[in-house]
C-alpha cells in the first residue's frame, strides 16, 4: 500500500484548498450519469458510488439487515472468498471502503490508473456479486452485535437512541440502523440478500470521479461497475416530522456526569433561508469557541467542557439538535442556559459583528473542504443528491455573503422554537424533573 500512500500524498499537494473546480456532467453510453472533475497531473482515481435510501429501507422486522448487508460486501465476492478478495484489493494498491447511514449507503474506491481495470472487475463484483459466506455473515454478525451491546451501557448512545425513539417512533429514523440484539441474531442469509436488491439499484444512484480520467473513459467504466445493478430497488419510506414534544426525558444512569442530547424541528436544505439558518447556526452553537453555548454554558460558567448544535436535514425529516455533557449536580443549570440562549436569539436575532464574524469563518473554511480527490468526489455526489446545481461550487459563497443581519433575524424568530425544544438526559441529574413517561 505504500505506492497508494505515495500517491495520495502527491495528489493532496497538487490539489491544494480551493473552491474553483471545474465538473463536467457525463451520461454513459448505458445511461448513467455522473459528475466528473479531470486530474491528469498525478495518475490516481477517487470514485465515490451512492445509493439514495440507505439503511431507511430495511424490510419490517428486518431492522439492520441493510448494515449487516454492507460490512458484508468486502467480505468476498465472485470465485473470491473473503481473504482472496482482500489480498487482491492489496495486491492492486487500492483501497475501497463501505459505509451505510440513515438516508444512503456509500461505495468510494481509491486506485492507480494501470490498475484501474483491475480494481473497477474487483468493486464490481463486490456490488454485483457478492457472495455472504455464511461464515462470514456469521462474523460479522458477532461484531455488529458487539457493538450493540457496547453502546447499552454508553450514555451517549442511550441519550441518541431514546432521543431518536422519542422524535420519530415507528419511522426507521426512530432506531438505530445496527438494529437490535434480537432483530440482527434473527437475520438469515436470505434477508441479507434482500437487502442487497433494495438498496443497490440504478434507481436512486449518484456517482462522483476525480482523477486521471477522461469523460469516454468513465463512460465505460460505468457501465462496467454499475450496468449490472437493477434498475428499481425497495420502496422509500414516507416523510416525517419531529414528533418529540418541548420537555425533559430524564434517563437513570449509574455515571458522575449526565449526557443531553436535545433538539427542535430544523429546516430544509432547500429552503431559501437555509444559508441564513446556518449562520445563525453557528453564531448559536456550531462548535466554536465563539459561539454563544460555549461562551455561556463553558466559558463563563465552567458547566462543561463542550457544548454544540447543528442543522441536521436529512432526506425525509429536519431537525436543530445539540449536545451537552455536564456533572450531575450541574447540568440542570446548563440546560437553563441552552434554552435562554435559545429564547435571547429568537427574540433578538444576532448582532452585525456576530453575523460578520460568522461569514468569515464559513467562507473561509468553505475551500478547506477541497483538499485532495477523495473529499471532491464525496462534496459532488452531496451536491448531487440535495439537486444544487453543477456550478454550486463557485457560487456558494456568494449566497452566504448575501445574507442579511435581517435575513437571519427573521429566520431565527421563525426557526428558534424554545418551547419545543426537548432534553434527554442519561445520568442522575440533581433537580431536573422528568416531564415524560419513560
């Protein structure tokens, strides 16, 4: 793998942080469509696949088949079992990778131009024939299970898990996509498979390249990679709200320090004010020591070592969450100061310095994200999948300076919602008084 790591050291300096690039749109000769940014300075390919829908589609009854299905497609495929299949993706000095969340499954590979032809026949049959070895089901079951079971005694995934449960019930966004002790150990080989043909299809498929590749090139390769796959997966889930009433869910839990996860409806990633929602966003808690959580809830008052919120949009529901850890006897008074915060912001929006500082940061940070192959071709597959525009790179920070001091505080008069915003809290907080059955 050193040739590889050569390589990407090479690329991550000849692509230094920038926001001009350039993308072109391909459509293979089979009908695929991708975005395709050209590199040909350094002989290396990033790819990055995705499948809109993710573990959202697991089957009834069925709750992490979709993940169990996807730590499984590295696991052998075609005539090669999975030990062979991991010493020929050695052997190419490519590196691929798998991961699955709520609203898409992920699919990057990472090659040398003369070994492109060989890695796109290996990540092929890893999508197209993968071969769930019951062996291998059977280990990496043991591992998801593992994990399971780990995170039954982590206050910070009971905290997501009752909080998720709390704002979206019956709707896969109200479970853990790993799925539970029970539902996993009940999976067979056959649900796996299911799983395979739910989520891997042409139907809801978005590919971004980045590299040494020509437009016909990866016209071809495409179709190769991909032209097998079905063109109609599993049925999308419908759309939902937050369903979690403004209260406290307190949460026994034998620890010195309380977690609180807590949260509020958010706003769409299309919405006009979104860029507008963002900067109040980060003026409030984006995770800067100049934020207003962490000046008040850390800075002045010592409650925690970090405190932060964030827009979470996702396909089929918007929520504002955050997160605070503070001692037991003192988390009631940071969750007091959250929801004042909160209250000061709604009804008195930011200032022009915050608002100034804020634009700063975000359009300066904004190139950063440009930093080698791999991370352009994951941003346009994003952009892809939200429907911006091709030229949304060049653009972008224009929308955010275009925002008003006004824009944000008529945004956070309509978004901020006090009231509505819901604590869980693992731990034995001192003086918090559960306002839910649980």
């Amino acid at each position: 793998m050193r040739v590889l790591s050569i390589l990407v050291a090479a690329m991550l300096l000849a692509l230094p942080a920038r926001a001009e690039v350039k993308i072109e749109e391909v459509v293979s000769p089979g009908g695929i469509t991708a975005w395709l940014v050209q590199e040909p300075s350094i002989p290396f390919m990033a790819l990055e696949v995705r499948f809109r829908g993710g573990a959202s589609l697991d089957r009834d009854g069925k709750r992490g088949a979709i993940n169990l299905m996807t730590g499984l497609l590295e696991e052998g495929a075609g005539d090669l079992d999975s030990r062979g299949f991991s010493k020929a993706v050695e052997g190419l000095a490519a590196s691929f990778g798998y991961s699955v969340g709520p609203d898409r499954l992920s699919v990057s590979g990472r090659f040398l131009t003369e070994n492109r032809d060989e890695a796109i026949a290996l990540l092929r049959a890893s999508l197209i024939e993968p071969r769930f070895d019951q062996a291998d089901i059977d280990r990496v079951r043991e591992q998801v299970l593992t994990g399971i079971r780990s995170g039954l005694k982590d206050p910070d995934t009971i905290a997501d898990a009752a909080f998720a449960e709390l704002s979206y019930g019956d709707h896969p966004y109200g479970s853990n996509l790993d799925g539970t002790l029970d539902s996993v150990a009940a999976l067979t080989r056959d649900d796996i498979v299911n799983a395979h043909g739910d989520v891997l299809n042409k139907e809801r498929l978005y590919v971004g390249a980045v590299g040494d590749i020509t437009p016909e090139e990866l016209g071809t390769l495409l179709d190769t990679l991909l032209g097998d796959l079905p063109q109609k997966g599993g049925t999308m889930p419908g759309r939902t709200d937050m369903m979690a009433p403004g209260g406290v869910t307190v949460i026994d839990f034998n620890t010195p320090q309380s977690v609180a996860v807590f949260g509020q409806k958010g706003i769409k990633q299309s919405d006009p004010d979104f860029f507008a929602a963002t900067l109040l966003n980060q003026i409030l808690g984006g995770g800067s020591f100049e934020s207003r959580l962490m000046e008040e809830v850390r800075e002045k008052r010592g409650l925690t070592y970090g405190v932060y919120s964030a827009l979470a949009p996702r396909d089929l529901a918007e929520s504002y969450v955050g997160r605070v850890a503070s001692a037991n006897e003192r988390i009631g008074e940071a969750i007091d100061v959250i929801r004042d915060e909160w209250v000061k912001a709604a009804e008195n929006g930011v200032t022009a310095e915050e608002l100034k500082n804020a634009k700063t940061y975000m359009t300066g940070a904004y190139p950063l994200r440009f930093d080698g192959n791999g991370p352009i071709a994951k941003i346009m597959v994003g952009m892809q999948m939200i429907g911006l525009p091709i030229d949304y790179i060049a653009t972008r920070n224009d929308k955010v300076e275009a925002v008003t001091l006004e824009d944000v505080k008529r945004v956070a008069a309509e978004l901020l919602k006090p009231e509505s915003l819901h604590f869980v809290v693992v731990g034995k907080p001192v003086g918090v008084e559960n306002t839910t059955d649980n």
